[in-house]
C-alpha cells in the first residue's frame, strides 16, 4: 500500500481541476491554431475559444473582457502593472506606496524601481495583518501614482479592506492596484466595485493550470494605460505581446467559470474544515496562536504558531502532509518568514509558525490526518525541549543567560 499523502498547501498551487483539463486538451492537438492567425479556421478557432475563456474571465470579476490583459502569471501581471505605471505616469510622480506584506513579486518589482529612480513607502501593518488607512492617507503625497496593495496575503489569508483603500485612493487622485491572487476564484472579488485601477491573479492558484495569469486593467473612468515590458508583435492591446498560451488561457476560463459556480459552497465547507483543524489542534495542545485577524481572512487559510516548537523541525515529524512553515529554509539559514514579522511576531513564534491551506478536493479525512498528526508532532517535540520544560516550570525565558562556551 503506497503511503497516503495529504495535500494542505493550496496556497502554494492548487491542484487543476479535472474538468479544466478536459477542456484544455483539444487545444493541444485538433485546435493548434495561434490565436493571431487571421487567415485560416485554425487562427479563427483559437481566437474564439480565448475570446470565450476571456469572458469567463472577466465575468467572475465584474470586468468587461477589454480590461483582461493575459500574461504568464501573477508575477509577471505584478510586474507589469508597477512597472507599466511607473513609465507611463511618469510625468506625474515616482512614488509608490506598497505593504511589507506584500508578495516578493510586488516588493522585489519595487526595489528594482527603487534602483532606477522611483521612491517606494513600504508600509507597516498591525498585529492583525491590516493596514493602517490614517499611515496609508498620509503615506500619500504628491509624487504618488500608485498605492499597490494586496486583496488576501498569502501567508496568513488576511483580507484588506478594500473599499477603503479604494476610497482613500480616489479622495488623493492615485490609481490603486492590488495584486489580488489570492483572493480571486476563492472570495467575491470585484475590483470596480471598490475602486481596484489594475488587479494581477493566476490560474494555478484557483483549480486552473500553471503558467497563465492575467492583469486587469480599468478602462473607462478612468482609462488606464501601462507601458508593455514584453515588446514583440503587440497582442494583448499592445500591453503584452507574445503568442497566447491558448490551451492555458482555456482552462483558466474554465477555471474562472467553475469558481463562480461553486464560490459559496466551496466556501461553506472549507470553513467549516478549517475552524474544525484550528479549534481541534487550540483544544488539543497548549500556546496555540493564530497569526492575523480571524475577522476578515480567507475561509480556507489558517497560519498557526505552536509556541516553542520550531516549525521545520515540526513538519520533519509528519513526511505525509503538504503544510508551509513561517521559515523558508533557503540554503544554509532558517530565516523566520518576513510577512510574520512584519506583524510583530518575535523570533519565536514566527519560527514555530505553519500554514495550512485548504482547498476543493480536501475531505474531512484529511482534516482528521492533520488533527492527529499535529497534536502528535508537537507533543513529541515539546517532550524533547529542555526550553518547553523551562517554560511550564515558570522560568522567565528572556531573562536566562544562555552560556556560550
Ligand atoms: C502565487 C502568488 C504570486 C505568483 O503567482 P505566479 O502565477 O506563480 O507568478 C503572486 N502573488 C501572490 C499573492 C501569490 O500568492
């Protein structure tokens, strides 16, 4: 019998949706068309199915299908909606207004600008993971084009409060983007409705494949414009030019159409899943913390700190259940994860961090997996600690001198 493996890192990728692979299939082989191939049925056919899937599209966020601009992913929508509005609204301001929060493909795009030139404000946010609307008001000054924040963060799943931002963004004249990859296909996203100007967001991370994403870009009132980073044959509008991935651009409109259909009740048993995974570890083990507000956060995303228990070496006790820790064990060093930080957390709870993530094909089974794993995994490590002993013993941790030789 192979071994059972558990998949709750639906944050990171999202398994594609059978029925969005079906209906990519055709379109590797009986429909090879390139969609700008004007002069056969097989360009016409291409054409048309990305004309569907941008409809599918842009009907699940409230957008007309002119305002989708396809691209390889969020990161690359990221990237051309900072970039694209840095050179185009240049001759109004350099100065950008961004969360330290933020996914590495806004923050390292604003550094790079930061190295040519521009001035960019990483806010700070509070314990809850929110911003602060007085902090952003007065982050915004005259050289401001562009307040870029995220709709949900990926590490915590805590939702920003959109419909204020956008007012706030309106009230100064600023064109407000938001990189809403998390949240779309998951949560009722409408950009228009609360005054999102261009909204980056990806396939894979809502049941489409890999490799497709989209920007959106408002078009009336007001008409907004971004500078294309891909120069080439001028598709997407003259925004992004390169042949469409049209198998891909298919399966993300599936994709999309499936989400609007299944939102609410996907969102009703994931919630339930996961408050059952966080109030069964909170009732099984002591000095559980959940990092972020639980007042507006994703129904699928719990990111949890088992206090003195280091996360890596917490998840080495399971081998069969896909979680992220708060560090990302690059090379060498174990840096705790800078979106933890950024809220506050100290080195230790940030270290002893894991998110889980839920998605469509998880079963209570799963939950109950994880349950029982989690409660064993940091029973073990605590019985092991000198430092959790030191802890229930009542010994002030911050006042020990540790001995170094
Ligand atoms: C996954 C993710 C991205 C990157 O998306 P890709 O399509 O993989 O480039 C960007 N932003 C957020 C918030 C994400 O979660």
């Amino acid at each position: 019998m192979s071994a059972k493996h558990i998949y709750l890192d639906n944050n990171s990728t999202t398994p594609t949706d059978p029925r969005v692979v079906d209906t990519m299939i055709p379109y590797f082989y009986e429909h090879p068309g390139n969609a700008a191939s004007r002069t056969h049925p097989f360009g016409w056919k291409a054409e048309e199915a990305v004309d569907y899937a941008r409809d599918q599209i842009a009907n699940l966020i409230g957008a007309d299908s002119k305002e989708i601009i396809f691209t390889s992913g969020a990161t690359e929508a990221d990237n051309l909606a900072i970039k694209g509005v840095y050179e185009m609204y240049s001759r109004k301001g350099n100065h950008i207004v961004t969360l330290q929060t933020e996914h590495k493909a806004v923050l390292d795009t604003c550094k790079k600008i930061e190295k040519s030139g521009g001035e960019v404000t990483y806010l700070s946010v509070g314990r809850n993971g929110l911003v602060d609307l007085d902090e952003l008001r007065a982050a915004i000054k005259d050289s401001t084009i562009l307040v870029s924040i995220m709709w949900a963060n990926n590490e915590t799943g805590v939702i920003q409060p959109m419909k204020e931002i956008g007012d706030i963004c309106k009230e100064k004249g600023v064109l407000f983007m938001s990189d809403a990859t998390q949240a779309v296909g998951k949560i009722p996203v409408n950009p228009k409705e609360v005054g999102v100007h261009l909204m980056a967001f990806t396939g894979h991370k809502m049941y489409g494949p890999k490799g497709v994403g989209a920007l959106f870009v408002n078009r009336k009132n007001p008409r907004v414009k971004v500078t294309a980073q891909m120069d080439g044959g001028g598709h997407e509008r003259g925004m992004r030019s390169g042949t469409l991935n049209v198998p891909g651009i298919v399966g993300f409109g599936k994709a999309a159409e499936l989400a609007q259909q299944e939102m609410a009740a996907d969102t009703e048993r994931l919630i339930k899943m996961r408050d059952r995974l966080e109030s069964s570890l909170m009732a099984n083990l002591e000095e559980v913390y959940i990092n972020g507000t639980v007042d507006s956060r994703m129904p699928h995303v719990t990111n949890l700190s088992f206090k003195h228990v280091e996360g890596e070496g917490l998840m080495m006790t399971f081998n069969n259940i896909a979680v992220s820790s708060g560090s990302a064990c690059t090379s060498a060093s174990l840096e705790p994860s800078y979106v933890l930080m950024a809220l506050g957390l100290g080195d230790d709870l940030a270290h002893s961090s894991i998110r889980f993530s839920l998605g469509r094909f998880n079963t209570d089974e799963d939950v109950d997996f994880a349950i029982d794993a989690l409660t064993k995994g940091v029973t073990h490590m605590r019985d092991l600690s000198p430092i959790w002993e030191m802890y229930k013993e009542g010994v002030d941790l911050e006042s020990v001198e540790w001995s170094a030789h």
